[in-house]
C-alpha cells in the first residue's frame, strides 16, 4: 500500500492507527472509530489499521516476548503497529523500515514522549532479531494465524480439514465485487462502461449469484464508478448475491418456483439494504423491511433512494418499519407472507478479510448469545409464513452453531409442522475455492450460511 507523497506524515498516520488498534482491543469497532478520524487521516488509517488487525496475533506476541512487562495501552498500541507493518511477509512492506521506526518513535514522543526510547529500543530489537522473534513467536497458534485462540479452536472443531485454509484466506484482501442494477442495464453493458473509464472487470456468470455480478481487476471508491450516484451499480459480496436469487426462486436447478409478481414479502433485519436492494431489482414486490435499529434503517431508505427503488411504474411496494422482528404483536398485521428473508444477527465471523477488526472483538461466549437470538427470529417469524410460502435464513457466519446446527435444530422443533429444507439451498459458504481452476471459483465469496425452507 505505497502512499503519494501528498499524503499527512507518517507519524500522525501511526498515531491515527494506534488509536485505532486500542479502541478495537478496548471493544470499540473499527468503523465506528473511523468516523470520527480526521478526513484527510481516514483513508491512509483505514489502510494501516486492516493491515495491523490482519497481523496483530504476531505483532502482540512478539511484544510480549521482548518486553514482558505490558507498557500503557497506548504505547503497547503504537508499538504493536509498528511491530505489524515490519513484519516480514509476501508483499513489499508499505515503508522502508528505518523510516518506520523514525516516524513511530516521533510519534511517541509527540503523544507520551517518556516512552520514545522505549519504542526506539523495541522496535531496533526486533529488526536486529526479526527472524528469530517471528520464529519464536509463531509456535503459538495466535500469533501462527493472527485469530484468538477460541476462534481458531472453534475452527478445529467446525472444519478441521479447512481450519488453517480459512484464517489464512482471512488475512487477505477481499476482492471489490459489483451488483448491476438489473433495471437499469446488463452486467456485460456495465463492464464495457468500466472499460471506458480505464477498469477492467470480470463477469462471474453464476446463475445462482442473478448473471448481474462483476468483479473489478483494482478496487476503487465509489463515486469513481460510472453511474455509481444514479443507481447504476453497488458494491455487494458474491456470496450476499445470493440470496434475492435464492428467495424469488425461478429456473436454477432445485429452485423453488418464481414468486409472483406483487407476493408479500418481509425482510426482517434489513439494514443496511444491500440485500432489500437486490430483492426489488429483480422483482416487483409487496416489501416490508424491518429493522430493530432505526438508525441503521435510515441507511435502507438512502440504498432505495440511490438505486430508485421501487422502480416505477409496477415496480411494487416497499414499507420501512423500525422494529424488532421477535416482537410480532408490536408490528405484525396479521397478513401471512408467501416469503420472509431472514438475515439474522450473527457473529460476522464469514467476513473478518473485509473487517478484520471482527475477530478481535467478539468474544467466545457471542456465539451462543447470538445463536440463542437467531433461534428466537426463526420461532416468531415461522408462523407467519403462508401455506406454501418460504423462509431464507442467512448469516454471515461460517460457525456451525449459527448456521447447519441452527437450522438442524428448528426443523427438529417444528417437525410437526413438516418444514422442508430445499434442493436449493448452499448450506455453508466458506469462502475457500474447491476447484481454483474454475472460472467461478477463480472468485470466492465470503463466509456465509443460507438455508431455503418452505412450508406445506
């Protein structure tokens, strides 16, 4: 990541960084502390902090090794960012090393100027034994994948055959992935508008993904997208594609029958849009989207707003309701649906390479808290599902427990009530290619579970 030589000092860039290393160690998630960053600071911090949180296992270990003595969480931030932009790995560091350490140490001795040669003197250490120290460290399984040990156990217990495929794919960049709106234009269309523009972009024609996905050969920001402000195009994972196409049903091999035109659907954890967005790009729809947060919800009406959705004329309805969907007297008219997209809270532990801050913050015992959550939305929406209706449950998540064990489980408590999982259904996602020499499995996806249940 070489920055222009425009850009803010180094030293205020690390301290910007440290900060935000602290504040995600102290549970604060990164997004959040990114807003509040000074503009012209957040995209260099942005940077350096994926790149820190993707290596902070080793980066803490080999503190801990050179100086047991744990210093002020300040100082321990600034130095565990310094350790990880030094650590040695495949791509070219991002600075020359004597300038890093240069500008870490004015960096400490700008915010606690007592401990710059404490950093001075760390930091020297470790480049003087740098191969010894990584290879010290890295027998300890945090520091060897940069995940908290219960992350990395679960993984074992999960997937023992892919465990160590998994973290590592985690700790590298996810690829900048587009949905075209499909009423305003083709995937091939857009594609040669990105050309003309200067971008190269891959079509991944999977059926199961609408034929509307496109992945671009840089990532950009958005406004640099043609068509970007007007609805044209927006940035959503190939795993998240999924879902509209799995819901509306159509001709895909074991898919449910295309719904109707105008079927009464509800999205009940909606926020932030992408994938309220999609299901009303593909099909003219009675929508309401829920949310628990109404300020999250906020960010579905500027999605709809941007995309023009509903599209008119006979582009359906969409309703937007701040509520929590396991409340079904406080919002629920009475009205079955004849679909319901269910993408519960869950740990977020299928998309750590797009937010890596994710591991560091959740704890061991939030899987059980949120699987107890998911459990208690799938018993209060099931019921309001027509005869004959369907349900999509979906989670970021590749933990069992919130995914094939979860649904296991509700078809077993609704046995009397004969559930049926269908054909079409991916199951787990785990964003490792089975076969990389396929052209669609050239570009995985993230982590994801999606079960497609319908009722008789």
């Amino acid at each position: 990541m070489p920055i222009q030589a425009a850009s803010p000092p180094l030293h205020r860039l690390l301290g910007q960084t440290a900060d935000a290393v602290a504040a995600v160690r102290a549970g604060r998630s990164l997004t959040e502390v990114l807003v509040a960053c000074p503009a012209e600071l957040r995209g260099g911090t942005q940077a350096l902090s994926f790149t820190v949180l993707r290596l902070l296992g080793g980066a803490m270990a080999a503190r801990a090794l050179m100086a047991p003595k744990a210093p002020p969480p300040a100082v321990d931030a600034l130095l565990v960012t310094a350790l990880a932009l030094l650590w040695p790995g495949e791509s070219p560091p991002p600075y020359a090393e004597h300038t890093l350490v240069d500008q870490a140490v004015t960096a400490a001795r700008a915010r606690t100027p007592a401990a710059a040669k404490f950093v001075n003197a760390v930091l020297r250490r470790f480049l003087r034994e740098r191969a010894a120290l990584v290879a010290e460290v890295q027998r300890q399984p945090v520091a060897a994948h940069n995940h908290p040990l219960w992350w990395i156990e679960r993984l074992r217990q999960d997937w023992p055959a892919q465990a160590d495929a998994l973290m590592a794919a985690a700790n590298h960049h996810a690829p900048m992935v587009l949905r075209v709106n499909a009423r305003r234009g083709t995937a091939a269309d857009y594609q040669q508008r990105l050309l003309a523009v200067g971008r190269g972009a891959t079509r991944v024609d999977d059926p199961a993904l609408g034929g509307q996905a496109l992945v671009l050969d840089q990532p950009c920001a958005v406004h640099q997208l043609p068509g970007f402000a007007e609805g044209d195009v927006s940035v959503q994972d190939l795993s998240a594609q999924r879902a509209a196409p799995l819901l509306l049903g159509g001709d895909q091999p074991g898919a449910l029958p295309a719904l109707a035109a105008g079927a009464r659907m509800l999205d009940a954890c909606a926020a932030p849009g992408g994938k309220t967005a999609h299901l009303l790009e593909r099909a003219d729809l009675d929508l309401l989207a829920l949310d628990s947060d109404a300020r999250r919800l906020a960010r579905v009406q500027e999605t709809l707003n941007r995309l023009q959705l509903p599209a008119t004329p006979g582009g359906g309805t969409v309703r937007l309701l701040a509520a929590d969907a396991r409340q079904v007297a406080s919002w629920w008219d009475g009205r079955p649906f004849d679909a319901i997209l269910l993408d519960a809270p869950c740990t977020a532990s299928g998309i750590v390479r797009r937010h890596p801050d994710v591991r560091w913050l959740r704890r061991a015992d939030d899987v059980a808290a949120l699987a107890a959550v998911q459990r208690e939305l799938l018993d209060a929406l099931w019921p309001l599902l027509a005869p004959g209706g369907r349900l999509l449950y979906a989670t970021c998540s590749i933990f069992k427990a919130e995914g094939q064990q979860q649904i296991d489980a509700f078809l077993q408590r609704h046995a009397a009530q004969q559930p049926r999982l269908s054909a079409a259904s991916p199951g787990h996602l785990l964003g490792v290619p089975d076969n990389p020499s396929s052209p669609v499995e050239a570009f995985t996806g993230d982590g994801f579970y999606y079960a497609l249940i319908h009722k008789p």
